[in-house]
C-alpha cells in the first residue's frame, strides 16, 4: 500500500510538472509570437510614417525609382508622332493631334505632383490596413530577409490600399495644376489626340509602310506606330497603382534599415525583437 502511494504521488507529480512546463512554454511561445507580431507591425508604421513624410516633401519625380512614367500606350503614341514627322502627307496633319513634347513632359510632372500632393493621405490608410493584418507566422517573416515584412504587407493588403487610396489620389489629379491644367485634363487632351492619332495611321497605312520599307522609319518607331490604339480616358487606376508602388518601396527601404541597422530601432520592443537578427549574423 505504501509503495502504491509513492508510485502514485510520483507519478501525479510527473504529470503536474508536465503540465506546468506545457503551459509554460505555450505562453512563452505566444507571448515570443505576439512580440514579433507587434515589432513587425510598428516597424511598418514606422516606413510608412518616413515614406509619407520623404514623398510629400520631396516628391516622387526627383528620384527614378519612384517617378511616375507613362504607361506604355502614352509612350508609344508620343515615339510614333516624332517617326511619323519624317512622313510626306502624313507629317502636315499631326499638329491636329496636339501631341507635342509639352503635354508629354506636363503629364509626367503632373502624375508625380498629384502623387505627391495625395501621399499624406496613405498615413492614415496605411496604419489601418497594418493594424488589422493577420500574421500566422511572425517568426518566418522576420527571419525573410530583406523587406519581407513589406512584402507581406503588399501581398496581403494592395486591393484594398489600392481602393481607398484611389479618391485621394482623383482629387488631386483634378485639382494640382500646371499652366491651369490637371492631370486629369492633361491625359483627356493626351487621349483625345491618341485617338485622332490611331484614326489617322489607319487613314495613311499604305504611306507609313512604304516609309518602313524604305527605311525612313526605323523598325523600333514602327512598333510604336503599330501600338497606337484607342485608350481609356480614365488614367487614375493608372496613377494611383504607381503611386502605391513608390510608398512600399520607401516603406521596404526603411525597413531593411532597421533590419540592419541597430541605431534605425528607437523602441524597446524594436530593439528586443530586431535585434535576434544580429545574433544570426
């Protein structure tokens, strides 16, 4: 009897520590997983909060990597009105397309104005979509390299960042102006010429090919001649697809700095949860 209770008491005693160092690790796991969580989610706030301050203030045009080019049906239109001046018949009716280099310059520094002008708006947008992303797996996306966080983010939120950040970025391509023209006027004049354009090469097809046999328009314009179609008057998908494309990359760019550098993590938490990735080096 008395060795049955001692095998018993052991025995219970097995399972309470079991138990104990079970649950102890459960919520150490936990609390390690919603540390990360937590370090991940404030070191997006922090790109966006320094991604929204550099393109408000400096803009996306001063730096290539987030200009707002055209799209490639305007760059196409544009290559194919300076090939087709070289064409006799054809050069005396494009001054009716109103295609010159003026309106390509104004659309490119006006997209990039409108951006620029709707960039304070993403703040508040931004901190939304990264409050109420789910992260199921902290540990891999910290331990992902460079701007994986980021990615994760863009994977995870862009259709509905891409939605609310579409009104701000219409409202300010209707009211930023360059020699009292938005960009919304600027693509519609840019559109209407296009489609006159298209009108006319088909008008003229039989002189443009001639002009590309003999040479007189190189092969390289005359793809661009062959992609001129009609366009869709609307270019704000356009716009603001571009726009959210400069913000992650800023928000990426700063993320890898704190990644990397010890002196970029200014919370405790940042510094406690960042800083297991200077332990791997």
């Amino acid at each position: 009897m008395f060795r049955k209770s001692i095998v018993a008491s052991v025995l219970t005693f097995g399972v309470a520590a079991f138990t104990f160092t079970s649950c102890d690790e459960e919520t150490l796991n936990a609390f390690t997983q919603g540390d990360t969580v937590a370090a991940l989610k404030e070191a997006l706030g922090v790109g966006v909060n320094v991604a929204v301050d550099r393109l408000s203030t400096e803009g996306y045009f001063e730096d290539a990597a987030t200009r707002i080019g055209l799209p490639q049906e305007a760059v196409s239109a544009f290559t194919a009105v300076q090939a087709l001046q070289k064409v006799p018949g054809v050069s005396s009716v494009l001054n009716e397309v109103g295609l010159g280099s003026d309106l390509q310059d104004n659309l490119v520094t006006l997209f990039n104005d409108a951006a620029k002008d709707a960039a304070p708006e993403a703040a508040s947008i931004f901190a939304g979509a990264i409050r109420d992303m789910s992260v199921q797996d902290g540990e891999q996306i910290l331990f992902g390299g460079s701007g994986a966080a980021t990615t994760y983010l863009k994977d995870n939120t862009y259709t509905g960042l891409q939605g609310a950040f579409h009104d701000p970025i219409v409202n300010s391509m209707n009211n930023v102006k360059i020699a009292g023209m938005t960009a919304t006027n600027a693509w519609t004049k840019f559109a209407t010429g296009n489609n006159k354009l298209a009108g006319y090469i088909n008008q003229y097809r039989s002189a443009i090919d001639f002009a590309s046999k003999t040479g007189v328009i190189p092969s390289n314009a005359m793809t661009a001649i062959n992609n001129v179609g009609e366009v869709n008057t609307d270019i704000s998908d356009y716009v603001t697809g571009k726009a959210l494309d400069g913000l992650f990359l800023r928000v990426s760019q700063k993320e890898d700095d704190i990644r990397t550098n010890a002196a970029s993590r200014t919370s405790d938490l940042l510094k406690r949860v960042f800083g297991r990735l200077d332990e791997n080096k």
